[in-house]
C-alpha cells in the first residue's frame, strides 16, 4: 500500500490543468500562480493542495480499519482503495472541503 505520510510524491502528482508552468512540482505551479497574478490557477492550485490534504487523511483513516477477508489482500485492491480514496478528496475539495482552499487561495492573493 502507499505510504499516506509520503506527502512530498503527493505533492509532486498534483496535475493542474492549464498550467504552463516550467517546473511542474506544486512549488512551481504556485509560484507561477502568485507571480502572474492568476486568480483562477491560484485557486484550482489551492483547491488541489487540499485534495491532497484530504486525501492523506482518507488515508490515514484506512489504514486504521482492519483488512476485510471478503476482498482479500492484494496489490490490484490497494491501488483502487488508493485511487477511490484520491477521487473522495477532490469531491470534498469541490464541495468546499474543510475550507483550507479558500484560507489559502485568501492569504496567497492578498485579500
């Protein structure tokens, strides 16, 4: 299964559409957002960061549960456990999430 602490190759994969930036990390992307004053990138930027968030809490909440014997353990259940987990955080970050996007998108654009 993923490590749900490894944040770093969580904030790597996070695929902004749009984004022309020339570094593709988070970092890059934010900056980019900040420097051009792209209030649409420095939202949907924020609004990812806080998938990601969510995510690694769906995680950590998984990993608490005991493994169900009707599905077995396998690497084909880990990965869609994983991916369903990262599909429920960016339908929490969509719906408003825990409010950490808007926060952000707030403190990073000035207002």
């Amino acid at each position: 299964m993923i490590n749900p602490i490894d944040t770093q190759s969580l904030l790597d994969s996070i695929n902004i559409q749009g984004s022309t930036a020339k570094e593709s990390t988070f970092a890059g992307i934010l900056n980019e957002a900040v420097n051009k004053k792209d209030d649409v990138l420095l939202k949907q930027t924020c609004k990812d960061l806080e998938s990601v968030m969510v995510s690694i809490v769906l995680r950590s909440m998984r990993a608490t549960v005991p493994k169900d014997s009707l599905y077995g353990d396998s690497l084909g259940t880990d990965v869609f456990t994983s991916m369903l987990d990262d599909e429920y955080a960016k339908k929490i970050s969509d719906a408003g999430g825990f409010g950490l996007a808007d926060m952000l998108y707030k403190q990073l654009s000035g207002n």
